[in-house]
C-alpha cells in the first residue's frame, strides 16, 4: 500500500496539519489509528495526563 501525504484538521485547535505518507506507514505498522490532534495539541495533552497523574500519586 502507497500512502501519501493527507491533511487533517486539528480537533483541538482547529489548525490544519500534514499526516505525512511516512508517518501514515508508521503508524500503520504499529497498528494505531490516524491522528485526530496536530504534534503541539498532542504534546499539551501528553502533559496535561501527566500532571494528572502525579496530582493522584500519594506518599
């Protein structure tokens, strides 16, 4: 399968963003679905979980 670039609108942001063909071949070998967020609203929400997630740590 030949894939080529596709672009996607940003859920989050709204902001158009490029699915390269690469990226799409990547992630189809891992078996993930294609992405709904652009890279920078996929940062902000890696480290959004994170904070949560040492905001439900206890010592």
């Amino acid at each position: 399968m030949e894939f080529q670039d596709k672009k996607i609108i940003c859920k989050d942001c709204g902001n158009e963003f490029i699915f390269t063909a690469g990226e799409q071949e990547w992630y189809a070998q891992k078996g993930f679905s294609e992405p709904a967020r652009c890279s920078e609203c996929r940062k902000i929400r890696k480290a959004e979980k994170q904070d949560n997630n040492q905001d439900n740590i206890r010592y």
